[in-house]
C-alpha cells in the first residue's frame, strides 16, 4: 500500500482535479454538481465513514497520461468483523497448535480397550525388528559410502531401517536419511525439508562473502580466545573439549586453519555443569544460513493442549487417568554430523587449560551454536516424533531432544516399551539411567515446568513451576535486598527468569513489577545502591512469588470469547463494552458515564486523558462477566494502540494507566484468563454505540444490557493508585513516565 489519505484529503484531491481541467470547484464537464456522497456510494462506502485512500497510480499509454486509478478501502461494518473476529478466533489458539494425527491419536489412547494398545505397539515392535535383522546388511553397505569422519559417528544408526519407516509411512522430508549419511550443511541455503511451515528467510551474506571475510574475523576469535584463558571455567570448558575428542565428535586441526572461519568456544556455567557453546554467529558463519522454512518445535503450550484436547473430545463422565514421564536423548547433536564441505569450510577456537596454546578444532559432529545444527536436528526429532506418533501411535510432543510422553495408567509401561524400542531400532542412544532415566507419574516435569494430572479425571490439570524454581528466584531476590546493592546485569538475568515463570502462575500479574526492572538493566556497571522504587518492587515480586497459583487447564480452555471495548472522552467521560461468545452471538453489554468524583482523577495527568479512560471498559468487563469467561481464551478488541501497548506490555505510561493495567492483570490471574489484545478500527467496533450510550443496535441483537458498579470499580481503581510503592512517585517525587 503505497499512501494512507484521509476522506478530507480524497476530497482535497478530487477538487484539485476539477479545477485543473478547468472547472469550478465540485462541478462536472456538463456543468453538475459534483457529488462526493455520490461519488463515495458508487465506491461502496456509507456516508461520513472513515474510508482511506491506500493506492494512487497514474496510468499511462504512449507516455501519455489517459487517467488516474483510485483504490480505496473501506472499513467493515461491525457486525461484519464480528463475523471476522469469531472466524479468525485466538490467535495463539492451543488448538491450532495439534496435528490431526497427533489428536487421532490421543483420542486412541484415551478410548481404545487395553488389549489393542498392547497388542498394536508389540505388533509395531516384532515387524520392524525382523524388518532390521534383514536390513542388517543394507546398513553396512550404507555405512561405508558415508565420509570418513562421519563413519565413526552413524556406526549403529539402522539408516535402511529409517529409510524403510520413512517410505512405509509416506514422511515429507524424503531426503532426510540422504543428509544424515552425507552430514548436514550447517552453511549457505538449507535444504527444504517439507515439514515445517513455510516461511523464507535469506541468508544476511553469502558463503562467498565469508571467505573474504574470515580472515579478519578470525584475528578478533584468536584475540577473544586469548584473553579468556585461564580460571576454573576455562579448565571446565577444555575438560568438555577434551571429552569430544575422545568421542571422535571433534579433531584437533594439524594445520592453520587460514580459510577456514573460526567460531568461538566458551563455556556456560548452568547449576551443575558447564555447558560448552561455539559461538558461530562471531564467526559469521550463522549469517551465510537461509531457511525456506520456519522450524516449530512442540512446547509448553503443546503439551497443554494436548491435555486441553483430550478432556475436550472425552465423552465419559470422568477422564481416564492419565500419567507423564519424558525421555532425554543423551548427546543428541553429536550422534549426526555435518557435510564434508563445511567440515573443511569452519573451525573452532579454543585454548588449553594445561598450557593456554591457541587451539584449532576440526568439527564431525554437529556443533552446538550453529543455525544450521538446529535446523538439522529437528528435521531428525520430526521424524522420530512422526514415527512414533503414526506408527507406534504414542502421545508424545518433541522439543528438540526431549520427549514428552502421556499415556494412560493402565497402557503405561506399554507406552515406555514402545518409545525405548523405537530409539533402539533406529540405533538412537537415550539416556536409560541417572536423573534423566524418568519414570511415569500422575506429577512429572518437562521442559523446566511441572504438570499435575491429579485432578485429571475430574477434567483439571494444574501447570506450574518445581518448588525448587521458585525458590531459587526468592532466595535471589532477597539476597539483592539483603545486600542493597545490584548490578545490571544481575537484574537482567533476574528479570528474564521472572517472565519466564510468570507465564505459568496464571498469567502476567507481575509484568508491571518486572517492568520496573527494565530501566535498571541500563545502568552503570558496578554495584550500585537499591533504591525505594526498586527495593518495593523486589518486595512485591516476593509476595508474587510466594502466592502464585499454577495454570489450571480444563475443557474450557478451547473456548474463544471475544471482548470489545471504547472509551470516549468528550463533553464528559464514558465507556462501554460487548461481549462476543463463542458461537458469535453478542451476549451481554454495557454502556455508562464515570460519576463526575471518578472522571476528576483521570484529568490529574492528563488534560485529554483518552489513553487512560480507553483502558478502564476492559477492567470494567472482567469484573463484569469475569464469571462467564473464567479459565477461557479471551481476545480484546481495542480501538487504541497506546492502549493496546499498555495492555500487553503489563504497565503503563501515566499512574492511572499504572493501576487500572494492574488491577486488570490482577483479575486476569485469578480468572486464569488466555487474554490477547487486538485491534479493531473505531468505526468498526460494535462496542462504539454503548461507549455513547447509544444502545440501539445491542438491543437488535438482543444482548442483556449490565450495569456497571462503579462504586466497586473506583474502590479497586483508586485503592491501587494510592498505594505506597508501586514504583512511581514513592520517594516524594512526581510521578516518572517510563
């Protein structure tokens, strides 16, 4: 779209039209009057809508200019995008997220009598390992044409097995067992595997380009290198350099590398281990790395609507029992290497903890740190998971080498035995033994979070953080007050940590807090004093983390509600609001004038303050109809941005903006709420007539009409904004815009 104009502007122009060819002004060649209402009718628009010009091109034939082509848009009439809205549902529905065979298959393993599990998954087991006792020499063949160095890495990998399975079940990627017998390119286009969705991104420079280019970067690697020798996480990362040599997953390079492009190695303390990582993007070989395809993996969300689903779709009374366990891969990227050409085209820098020389690695394995070793590894987790779920018909997501698994009490051990038995007939090593080697139960963990199937029969399940999580974040937290110092980058680390886990404590009723947090991480280095704004918001967080409540997903997490809200501020301040169920009906409205006491605080800030009054109709729905959509999927249509960008950034940028975001998270957490924030042109929201006390349409579409309790409302509103210590204003000042 080239130009956004006005009506005013359309008209500016047709008039300037006219007069150039020499007519007055809104006349025609025959001398009529020029009618703009007309004109506009003919386009399709209604008269005094808010349509815009967006394309504006001069048509020409011979050089000679034969017209003007005009197109414009018209906004939708609001029961139109209703319409649209309830098509278009969540946009981060859980549903859309589930395969159709991932649910045919959870469906199977919730239904089915136990006798046809068992025997189904014994069935699959017995066919495909006859199938790798004749494929044995197939393998061998298979083996020898792989390069050298790959040899030692796939000895034990039934790569005929993978290619029988990959046929006999039809799977997209068909040159997946091609690449991991070649070694995958970790530099340049990757392949297309056709499993993900598409989606195309270009590489930021081209191979060639690097190496030109390598050569200075590898003079600024050997001087990062250098510099960062020697201590105890230096020895621990040479420690774990000196492991994959023994493996064969790296060689130290005899030669100098010169064009080669060097990535840099570092070691990552994490609790209690040190995690080696090769930094390729300093080495500019991630850049070289184009993708016709955006890579999904199965997350938190996935396994949540996979519970979602099968107590959606249950028919009984009661759901069966259901119990969860996860199998971890052990060393999943260095069990499948890289291509031949990229193995001469990269390097990997390090340094010797015994005697500090400049060290050089030729890579066979997959190197952690690499685009290209991501993309490659789940195009093998894709599979596997494929397999299982097609096959050996498990209920199981992927999230690159963890395996999260459900299954139902009595089919468990049965599901165990599958998933080990597939990982052994394709020769794919999992951990069996230690922490990793899990065990079924009603309470597991995956993916750094707890899920509780306790309650499952009665259609509940709670999702939340290990004690040991939240702990840890508390213990941290009163550290930094017990100190009162900080440092920038402490309170960085801190505030990622807390986003992260407040995304499974019912939702984002701390964002404000954290977002305190934020101009903190810009600070000087150094320790540096606490202050009584950050000192209360740390308290507060502490509070937050001591209460919490876990994520209850029930049935009613696949219900779409829709919320649509206006605020007006003209002769005096008014709001409104519609609700939309599921099914597209408009349900239940409001429309109602803030008592005149009330509309005084909103113009301390402000001497226009729409902005503020916009975010109120929202609040006002939760304590509304909160009962109605609780622990449901709620998308809220605003008809302004700074609004909009207040709501999902969990703070404001005035303090009465600051308490009314705060006391919507607050409710949006105890309503357990999957909230998102939308857009919808003013002219189309059908929440613009109540917000003006016009209920003339809502009464058409027979929507009960609710009264708004305002003195509940300015209560909760004004206790929040004349509280001590929300972070603005706390030491005395004036109240800081962030």
């Amino acid at each position: 779209m080239d130009k956004q104009v006005k009506k005013r502007s359309l008209q500016q122009k047709l008039q300037a039209l006219k007069q150039q060819n020499g007519h007055g002004p809104g006349t025609l060649e025959n001398g009529h009057f020029f009618d703009y209402d007309a004109f506009l009718a003919h386009l399709g628009c209604e008269a005094n809508s808010n349509y815009k010009l967006f394309l504006e091109q001069v048509q020409q034939d011979n050089n000679e200019i034969d017209c003007e082509r005009v197109v414009v848009a018209v906004p939708r009439e609001p029961l139109d995008f209703v319409t649209r809205a309830v098509q278009a549902g969540h946009p981060r529905s859980v549903a859309i997220n589930l395969p159709n065979d991932l649910c045919e298959t959870v469906d199977w393993n919730r239904d089915a009598p136990a006798f046809d599990i068992y025997k189904h998954r014994i069935e699959f087991v017995k066919f495909w390992s006859e199938r790798a006792k004749e494929l044995k020499g197939e393998d061998a063949k298979m083996l020898a044409t792989a390069p050298p160095h790959l040899r030692k890495l796939l000895c034990g990998k039934r790569l005929a097995v993978w290619q029988a399975m990959a046929e006999h079940y039809n799977y997209p990627d068909k040159n997946l067992v091609r690449d991991i017998l070649n070694g995958f390119k970790v530099t340049g286009w990757l392949p297309d595997s056709e499993v993900f969705p598409r989606e195309f991104r270009p590489p930021s420079m081209d191979v060639s380009t690097l190496e030109s280019l390598s050569k200075g970067l590898n003079q600024h690697v050997r001087a990062k290198v250098i510099a960062a020798a020697g201590g105890e996480l230096s020895e621990a990362t040479w420690s774990e350099t000196q492991k994959e040599l023994d493996e064969g997953w790296m060689e130290i390079d005899p030669g100098t590398g010169d064009n080669a492009a060097w990535a840099m190695r570092f070691g990552l303390q994490q609790k209690d281990k040190v995690r080696v990582i090769d930094d390729f993007s300093v080495a500019g070989v991630n850049q070289t790395t184009g993708l016709h395809e955006r890579l999904k993996i199965f997350g938190i969300d996935d396994i949540a609507a996979m519970l979602a689903y099968s107590m959606d779709s249950c028919c009984q009374d009661a759901h069966p029992q259901l119990l969860g366990k996860t199998i971890d891969l052990k060393s999943a990227y260095k069990q499948f290497g890289i291509c031949s050409d990229d193995r001469a085209r990269i390097r990997v820098a390090t340094s010797s903890a015994d005697t500090n020389d400049f060290i050089l690695l030729m890579v066979n394995a997959l190197p952690f740190g690499a685009t290209g070793s991501v993309a490659a590894f789940l195009r093998i987790s894709m599979f596997i998971w494929y397999i299982g779920v097609v096959g050996l018909r498990l209920a199981w997501t992927s999230f690159y080498d963890d395996y999260t698994l459900l299954s139902r009490a009595d089919c468990a051990p049965n599901a165990s035995w599958g998933a080990e038995c597939l990982f052994d007939i394709l020769g794919v090593v999992f951990a069996r033994d230690g922490k990793k080697a899990t065990v079924f139960d009603q309470i597991f963990s995956s993916l750094g979070v707890n899920f509780d199937l306790r309650e499952i029969c009665n259609f509940s399940v709670l999702l939340g953080h290990t004690e040991s999580r939240r702990l840890e974040l508390i213990e941290t937290i009163a550290e930094i007050l017990r100190c009162g110092t900080f440092t920038a980058k402490g309170v960085e680390r801190l505030r990622g940590r807390l986003l992260w886990f407040e995304n499974f404590v019912c939702g984002r009723q701390a964002n404000f807090l954290v977002a305190r947090l934020g101009k903190y991480i810009r600070a000087s280095k150094g320790d540096l004093p606490l202050n009584a704004e950050l000192k209360v918001a740390l308290q507060k967080l502490v509070m937050r983390l001591e209460t919490g409540r876990p994520v209850e997903i029930t049935q009613k997490l696949f219900s779409t509600w829709l919320c649509f809200t206006d605020g007006a501020c003209e002769q005096e301040c008014s709001v409104g609001g519609v609700l939309v169920s599921p099914q597209g009906t408009a349900v239940m409205a409001f429309g109602s004038v803030l008592p005149s006491d009330f509309s005084q605080q909103f113009y301390r800030e402000s001497r226009h303050p729409i902005y503020e009054v916009e975010l109120l109709p929202l609040l006002i729905a939760l304590a509304l109809w909160g009962g109605i959509f609780e622990k449901c999927q709620v998308v809220f249509y605003v008809d302004n941005d700074s609004a909009r960008a207040g709501l999902i950034k969990g703070a404001g940028a005035t303090s009465m903006a600051d308490a009314i975001i705060e006391c919507f998270c607050a409710r949006e957490s105890t309503l357990q709420l999957k909230a998102w924030f939308n857009k919808v042109p003013s002219h189309s929201n059908i929440s613009d007539g109540p917000s003006r006390s016009d209920f003339s349409l809502i009464k058409r579409l027979g929507c009960a009409i609710t009264n708004v309790q305002w003195p509940e409302i300015q209560s909760e509103v004004l206790s929040r904004l004349n509280e001590v210590g929300l972070g603005r204003g706390v030491d005395g000042s004036s109240p800081m815009l962030l």
